[in-house]
C-alpha cells in the first residue's frame, strides 16, 4: 500500500502542481513540443454494416498510463486489438513511433498484449510462459533466464515459477499475464480489462500494483475497462468512448469537473441532470429557466451559449448542500422533499424530489451518528448550490 | 363344458407345435438355385421356409463343428461333408420319407460313396468341375491360335502366363482345390495326403505367381463377363454365369470352359440334415421336394451346374446336356479325380503352403 | 446403491471382456480334435472334481510354442504392426486438417459438420468398403475421372494392394480420428493463438508451439482409436488388399476357418490381445492425464 499513495501522486501531480511548475508536470499532452507515440488519424474500423469505430483520431504519449473507457460494444476493444495488430483499420492509419503499423504483422510489432482471459499457455510451466517471447526473439539462454527472474520478482511470483497456470490462483494468473506481456519490454503494453476477472478487494490492491510495476518499467500503458473507477484510478489520461466516437479525453479529474457533454457527466460518477434553456446574463454567466413558476438557476460556464439554446446542468451530488431551511445568499436553492436516503457509511445521499417532479440528489458527508441524523424521510428540505458548482453543457 | 376347455387346450397346443413344426430353415450356397422353386416348395407343402445363404465351405464347417446353427437343411461339399460327419455332425436320412430318391443318379452316387457310404446321411445335389474359365478372343490374341485352352498348361507353364498377364489372370482362393490341380499337372497324385509330394505343388505355382493377378473365389465371375480378366481357374457353373452374363451384356466378350485334358477335378454337394436340426420331418420335406425329377432340372436349366438327378435329365435343357463342359463324356469322365478331406496335421500344411504362395510368407 | 454403481463398470468388464478372453485363453491350451466342438479336452460340470483335474492337466501351451517355431506369425504380427502405424499417420495427416477446420468453423454449422462426420456410420461398414471396390478398380471412378482429366494414359493398380487397405482403414477410421481432435481443438481458446502472434510467433510457429501441443491429448487419443482396431483388421484387407497383404486378422482367420484349428487359432488371438494391451494400457494413462489435467 506503500506504492499507493507515491502513485496516486503522481497521478494527480498534473492538477496538484500544475500551477506550482508546469514544466515538471507529467502532461505530455499539453506540450506541442512533445511527439505522440501512438497517432491514430482518422481511424474507422466497420464489420460488415456495423461501424466499430467511427472516423477517431487520439493521440497517445510515451510513458502514459492511457485508459480506454466505455461500456461494452463502444469500440474500446477493437481500438486496442487495431494496435495490436489483430484487426486493420478499414480506412485512416494508425502510427506508432512515427511509422504507420498497417503492414506490420502482430509478431513483428514492438506492443505486447495482456488479454482479458490472461491467455496464458496451460501447457507451460509459470517460467515458460513468461519466457516464450524471449525464446521468439531468439535471446541467448542466459539472458532469458535473467530476464523470467527479474519479471518473477517484479510480479512476487518467484515462489511460483514451475507451477502450471491451473495450479495458481486468479490473481496470480493475472500476475503472470502481466509479467509475461512484460517481459518483452515492449515500447507499449495493452491491457484488455486486466482486473476484470478478479474480485473487487483483489482488484484494488491490483490497480496500485499495475500503476507500481508501470512507474518502474516506465512503459506505456493503454488499458480497456469499463470500469470507470478503475480508469479513474490508474490512468494518468482516460478516453470516454461511445458507439465507436470519442466522447471526451482528459486527466481524471477533470473528466469529472469539467466533462465537455452529458454523455460524459452522465458515464463518469454520479450527476444530477437538470435540462433547460439559457439566457446570457454576462460573460460567461448564465440563467437557465428550466420549470415555469420557479427561479431561474445561474450557473457560469465557459462554454460559450446563444440566449433561448437548450442546455444541460449537471451537478455533483456532492456539490449540492441540503438544509431544512431556505439557505440565504445561495445562488441557486430548491425545494423539494426526500424520497430515499442511502447510507454508505461515510456519506449519505439523499434523493430528493423536486415540485416539478425533477429528482436531485445531495450528498453528504456523515459526521455525527446516524440516530443523530437531522433528516428523514418525507422531510421538506432546501437543496441548495453556488453558480459555480454545476457544469453548463449543451443539449 | 369341461371338456370343450380341455379340447381348446389341446388345439393351442397344437397349434403351437404346429407353428414351430412350420419352419424350415436351408442353408445353401449363393446363386444356387432357381428362386422360384423356394416359393413353390412353400405353396406345396404349407411348410415357412427360411432360406440363408453362404460362400464357402468353411464358414459352413465352423457353424457344424459349433453345433446348435439351426438349420434344418445344408449343403457342404462332399470333402467336407465326410469330415462333419464323422465328429457326428449329421443325422442319417430317413428313405421312407425321401420317395424320390429313386430317382437320384447311380453313377454319382457311387462316387460319393466314398465321402458317404450308401449315402447314409446325404444326398446329391448338384456337381461339377474345377477347371479353366477364359475369354475366347483375349487368349487368341495373347496366345495364337493354337492356345491349349484344354490343358493345364495354359495356366501352370509361365511361358504362356508372361503372355496372358497382360491381360489378366485369376486363381481361385481355395488351396483344396488348387494344390491338387497343380499336383495332377506335374504327374503326382492330386490326392495326396503325403506333406512331401503336396510340398512339390509350391514350384508350380513359384513359376507362375509374379503373372497372377488375384486369388479370389467368386470375384473372376464378374471379371470374366466385363472381359477384365481373360483367364480364371474357376468352378464350372461359375464360368457359365460369367458366359452368361457376357451373353445378356452382349459386350462383345465370349466365355467359355475348358476341363483341361490332364484331369480335373469333380466335386459334389451334398444335401444334408444336421443331427440337432429342429424340424427334420421338414428337412426331410425339402429335400425330396429338390429330388424331384422336374424341380431339379429346374435348378439346373437356371444355374448351369450339373444335376445328381437322373430323372431329372429329361427335363433338362438339351443346350445343358449336349454340353459336355457340364455333362462331360465318358472319356472326360474317366479323367475326373476326387479328393479326400486332409486332416488336421496335412490340413495345416496345406494351408500354410498356400500362405507361402501366396504372400511369399 | 453407490456401490451398484460402481459395479456396474465392473461387471460389464468382467461380462464382456474378461471372461470372453477366459474362454478363448482356456481353448489356447487345449489341442485340435476332430470332434464337435472341435478340440480336447472338454469339460462338463456334472463330471465332477477328479474329472476337472485330469481336464487341467491336460491343458498345456503347446500352441504358443507353436506359434515360435513358425516365421509365418511373427511375421504376419509385424506387418500388421506397420500396416497400423503407417495407416494411423495418414489418417492422422487427413484427420487433424478436417478436425481443425470444424474447431474453427462459425459455431452455427459445427453440429452440421459433426453430423457429416458421423454420417458414414449410419451404412453399414461392409458396404462403404465395397464401395471402395468400385472407386479404385483398375475400370473404376477414381481412374475412369483422372484418364478424363488426362492425368494418366493407363489405369492406376490401386485395389488389391496395401495402398487400397490404407485407403480403407484412413476412410472408414477417421471419425475416429477426427471426434477426439476437434474435442480437443474446440476447448482451444483462441486468445491463446492470439497471445502467441503477439509474443512473437508466426501463424505457423503459434500453431506449433500452441495448437498442436494443447490438442495432443485429441492426436493420442484418435491415434489409439486408430491404432488399436486396425491391428487386427480383417474385413479391410481381405477385400481391398492384395494376395501379398499379410495381416494377423487374415491369419487368424485362416486358423480358424481353413485348419479348423481352434486352439491355435485362439493362441494367435491370445497373442494379439497382449501385444494390444500395451497400447491400450497406454491409452488408458493418456485418457486419465487428460481428465486429471481438466480437473
């Protein structure tokens, strides 16, 4: 758990420092000095009449812990098999180090997959699995064996190194997996669904562990999940994708603060949506009247809207403050009464219905004891929010 | 009323008896006999008959030395019959139940008395000959003219063997009747039962074997008629068959049979009942059915095999008995030999010689 | 009621096989008589113990000893060895292709392409190999179609030769090859191929280093399938081999039909039985590895 916090430090040392010394900032993406690694432009891949991926272009930096994210059918698993060299774009090119990959058959690239079911040979001993690239390479038996120790040390798996795979547990498959995709030092390694076999305690102690073992190796990583919080977790940039487009591509957090569209608000964490239309009260300052007979919201927002467009507010549960009484000088507050309250332990959500019938949600942190809690069901509440909490999206 | 359920009993029983007494079952060779005659001889005699079928002696021998094969009727030949009947395997005929034994021919009889003395356990039914069935324009053309269709020689000599392999030549698959053929070629006696005159047949056939195309016993019947073959040591009726299916073809390919003037040899199959048949009043049945004079010769006018019927021969298509290929004459008759059954120890060798000749093992 | 069924296989074991091969093993001993059935010394319950013990002595492996002094049965055992081994290689050469492509068949058409597998066995046997009469005589299909398409002036001699009964054992035995192979190759996981491309191997070296070995159990398996019955083949060779074909089915056959002697007769098929039984014992341990390495 030690790694934990070094990693979860680096990951967010882009925000955390950004304003502290921005060329000491991980954020490759941000420098036009910087030449991608991986290049997609343009790529559109189609089976038959169904088109996988439509018409993307990314951009993918050296040493970047890169999450593919989506739900299953989005496309994120034939863009990673696209680089593997599995499936050939139908039209567009994909570039890796400056040279498109097209021709170049899935043995002779420099990338190295860890598969979703782990694929390990059940014929081969822990050691042979993971020597089998090297073998391929033709590497002098010495340095294979040099090379299956220090993978084996890497994973923990010394201890383990003769087994079968069906003599080993889950995750000390998915440990071999690793090492042996690994072993190759490939410039970049694909990662389809790495946890999604393992249980969820397992898998969080994993995530910290592939963050560890990326930070040592100092190899690219671009991961396949549709678990979002395992995206958030480990990747230093995320994709949201959705019906083979890329709906938004950013560090963690700002995915979360700042998504470019609903669809992204909406797939990231929970949100509350509140639909209306815009009035421009300043620069960059909005009023949406979003339910006749009430107040208008003010929200600002960067993004730029006409007077009279359709928006979108969305609200972190976290970010709206729940009180019996009308809050005075809030920029916006509602009213409404609580339908469902979930307890989580260190929070609560309180689902809140408003007179329009709009649920919101508020979220709050549980300081005193529950039976000191200071509402209940079927309360009366204000729920209340300043202009800058919510995010203003279009549509 | 008592005695109505006792009489109902009665008949049930009866009936049932009479059901299992309906059945007879003759286990004869293949293609032996004019299919009509089995649905008559059921419409005479109200008897079910069960009619199977097999092709060679030997599958028949092991079903009799097993015992229990339920056949009512069987048709060894006349080697083998004698050798089943003496592990007890037959049971003996009842003549008051065979009136048309009388017409049975004495000539042959006599000859198989010495497989069945008096023919206490057997009857003949049909006999022939071992000898040369070839294609009459197919040797001509691979030996001249003057081919010796009517001898041994044309198959046993290789100077006239390295001519017809070309056009293919086959042996029958039966060292008993082979080995005695070779045996009778080169002087000795066919039926020798002396391991060291039948061990003198191997040279004959070591001349001749690299221009044999095939052993086989009934595959030449075929192969004869499509004129893939011109030459096969055959039984007689066989070779008719194959002229006859040449005929109806109208191919082009004329058949015909030889008994080679050295000798050949004569065989008999012989109509017998096994001694645990089920129905013998049955088998009894059948047999006389066959001894009589007209359905015996309408066996013979279909399958071309000569009859042991003497009455039968007025019946007889004359085409058939003017033939001497399958009536042969005097003359030829006299050169006909039989041949006893070997026993255990000569049979083993005999059958590994043909082994040896074969396969070169 | 669990050990009824744990019995059952033993039972049947014991009905089908065991005592079977007691009976021909008890007629091995005994000698050739001409009498029904047609060896001695015999037997009979009612006779009693004293009798049972002159029976036992009279009992003895002259056969066997019969069966040494005779190059005839080594010989025929040894070809028939050959015959088998060469005829499993073929079958296996024309079975794994077929296995493969049925295992990476869409999943929709394998239940087809199994039933064409298994179709064949709904005609008899005998017939399908009188079949083959017809293709590979010298006037037959197989020569009739390659004079048409030029390939040969003269007809091919096939039938009657060991290349006919190679012919006949890979057709009439190659579901048996096949069914274990394709069992093997569709429990592949495909993503295994995919990690081996990606490690670094060609499609070809993937196959071999990935598919073979992981569908090895399925090759043994079909291989013994193979193996096992066609030692002893009879119907095959006796009607598509030539004079020349030696094989134990034919010499046993002959023992047993053309000598009438059962005793030597049963003493081939005695020998035949242990010489089988080392492959058979071999397949039973590939067998138990196999279900071991699943579980």
């Amino acid at each position: 758990m030690m790694g934990a916090g070094l990693f979860l430090s680096v990951i967010f040392s882009g925000d955390v420092m950004a304003s502290v010394a921005a060329n000491q900032v991980f954020a490759p993406w941000n420098d036009p000095k910087e030449t991608p690694l991986i290049e997609f432009r343009g790529v559109t891949k189609r089976f038959g009449d169904f088109t996988a991926i439509d018409d993307l272009s990314i951009n993918i930096y050296e040493k970047e812990f890169f999450a593919l994210l989506g739900p299953s059918g989005c496309g994120k698993t034939t863009m990673m098999r696209m680089l593997a060299g599995f499936e050939t774009p139908t039209e567009g090119e994909i570039i890796l180090a400056g040279q498109d990959i097209a021709p170049v058959p899935p043995n002779k690239r420099a990338v190295n997959m860890m598969f979703q079911s782990y694929a390990l040979f059940p014929h081969l001993s822990i050691e042979d699995n993971i020597a089998f690239g090297l073998k391929r390479e033709g590497m002098p038996k010495n340095d294979i064996a040099d090379r299956v120790a220090e993978m084996l040390r890497l994973t923990r798996l010394e201890k383990f190194a003769r087994r079968k795979p069906h003599q080993i547990s889950g995750g000390q498959k998915q440990r071999v997996a690793l090492a042996r995709s690994l072993a190759k030092a490939p410039k970049l390694l694909l990662l389809d669904e790495p946890l999604g076999a393992l249980d969820k305690k397992l898998r969080q102690d994993t995530q910290f562990e592939l963050m560890d073992i990326q930070e040592k190796t100092g190899t690219t990583f671009v991961i396949v999940t549709h678990d979002q919080e395992e995206a958030m977790t480990v990747a230093s940039r995320v994709a949201v994708m959705d019906h083979g487009k890329l709906m938004q591509v950013a560090t963690p957090d700002r995915l979360y603060e700042n998504p470019e569209n609903v669809y992204v608000a909406d797939f990231i964490g929970d949100v509350n949506l509140i639909e209306g239309t815009a009035r421009k009260t300043g620069e960059g300052s909005y009023e949406i009247n979003w339910c006749e007979r009430t107040p208008p919201l003010k929200s600002t927002s960067d993004t730029v809207l006409s007077s009279g467009q359709g928006c979108t507010i969305a609200i972190r549960p976290e970010k709206v403050s729940i009180s019996s009484e009308k809050p005075e000088e809030a920029d916006n507050a509602v009213q409404g009464k609580i339908i469902d309250i979930a307890y989580l332990g260190n929070l609560s959500t309180y689902h809140v219905k408003l007179a329009n019938g709009q649920m919101v949600k508020a979220q709050t942190a549980n300081t005193r004891r529950i039976s000191r809690r200071s509402f209940t069901w079927d309360d009366d509440v204000w729920l209340s929010w300043t202009a800058t909490a919510g995010v203003l999206l279009k549509g | 009323m008592k005695y109505t359920l006792l009489n109902a009993t009665a008949a049930l029983a009866l009936t049932a008896t009479g059901a299992l007494a309906q059945e007879v079952r003759v286990y004869n060779w293949s293609d032996y006999i004019d299919e009509d005659l089995l649905t008559q001889f059921e419409e005479e005699t109200g008897y079910d008959l069960i009619y199977d079928v097999f092709d060679s002696n030997e599958l028949l021998e092991t079903k009799m030395l097993a015992g229990g094969s339920g056949y009512d009727v069987v048709v060894p030949s006349a080697t083998f019959l004698q050798r089943q009947i003496s592990v007890g395997a037959f049971q003996p005929l009842d003549y008051d139940m065979l009136p048309n034994a009388s017409n049975l021919w004495d000539d042959i009889s006599d000859r198989t008395d010495q497989y069945d003395p008096d023919s206490e356990y057997s009857v003949n039914y049909m006999w022939g000959t071992t000898g040369i069935g070839y294609n009459i324009g197919k040797v001509e053309e691979a030996l001249g003219e003057d081919a010796p269709v009517d001898s041994w020689a044309l198959v046993f000599d290789p100077a006239n063997m390295a001519k017809l392999a070309e056009c293919g030549v086959y042996f029958l698959d039966a060292p008993t009747e082979m080995i005695p053929a070779a045996l009778n070629y080169i002087g000795e006696d066919p039926d020798s039962h002396d391991p060291e005159v039948i061990a003198k047949a191997e040279s004959v056939f070591a001349g001749v074997r690299p221009y044999i195309q095939k052993f086989h016993s009934s595959e030449y019947i075929n192969a004869l008629a499509n004129g893939d073959i011109c030459v096969a040591v055959g039984w007689s009726g066989d070779v008719f068959q194959a002229q006859y299916s040449a005929d109806e073809a109208d191919n082009g390919q004329e058949i015909d049979y030889s008994i080679p003037v050295e000798g050949a040899q004569m065989w008999f199959d012989q109509m017998a009942i096994p001694e645990d048949a089920p129905n013998p009043e049955g088998a009894h049945a059948f047999i006389n059915f066959i001894l009589d004079a007209e359905n015996s010769a309408a066996a013979t006018n279909y399958v071309w095999y000569a009859s042991g019927n003497f009455a039968a021969q007025q019946y007889i298509d004359p085409e058939i008995l003017d033939y001497p290929a399958v009536y042969p004459d005097e003359e030829t008759l006299a050169n006909l030999f039989t041949t006893r059954p070997y026993d255990a120890r000569v049979q083993r060798v005999v059958t590994r010689l043909w082994t040896k000749i074969k396969s070169g093992t | 009621m669990k050990r009824l069924l744990i019995a059952v296989p033993y039972f049947w074991l014991l009905a089908l096989f065991l005592v079977p091969f007691l009976i021909v093993f008890k007629i091995s001993l005994s000698d050739v008589a001409l009498a029904r059935p047609p060896y001695f010394p015999q037997w009979q319950f009612e006779e009693g113990w004293s009798a049972l013990t002159d029976y036992l002595r009279a009992l003895d492996f002259e056969n066997f000893w019969f069966l040494s002094t005779d190059d005839l049965y080594w010989k025929a055992y040894l070809s028939s060895l050959r015959i088998a081994v060469v005829a499993t290689f073929f079958t296996l050469l024309v079975g794994f292709p077929i296995a493969y492509g049925m295992a990476r068949a869409p999943l929709e058409w394998r239940p087809t392409l199994m039933m064409l597998v298994i179709l064949p066995f709904w005609t008899s046997f005998l017939i399908r190999v009188y079949a083959w009469i017809g293709i590979l005589s010298g006037e037959g299909y197989l020569n009739q179609f390659l004079m048409w398409l030029g390939v040969i002036q003269d007809p091919l001699i096939i039938l009657n030769t060991n290349v006919a009964v190679y012919i006949g054992i890979v057709y009439t035995y190659l579901p048996f090859m096949i069914l274990p192979i394709y069992s093997a190759l569709e429990k592949l996981d495909e993503s295994l191929l995919e990690a081996a491309e990606d490690l670094g191997c060609s499609r070809f070296t993937a196959f071999w280093l990935v598919t073979f070995p992981l569908s090895k159990q399925g090759i043994i398996a079909g291989c013994f399938l193979v193996f096992i019955p066609t030692i002893g083949e009879f119907v095959i060779p006796s009607l598509l081999g030539g004079s020349s074909t030696l094989m134990i089915g034919k010499v046993l056959w002959e023992e047993f039909f053309n000598n009438r002697d059962w005793p030597v007769a049963s003493a081939v098929a005695v020998v035949l039985l242990l010489i089988l039984i080392i492959p058979i014992i071999l397949f039973q341990r590939n067998e138990q590895k196999n279900r071991e390495a699943e579980g």
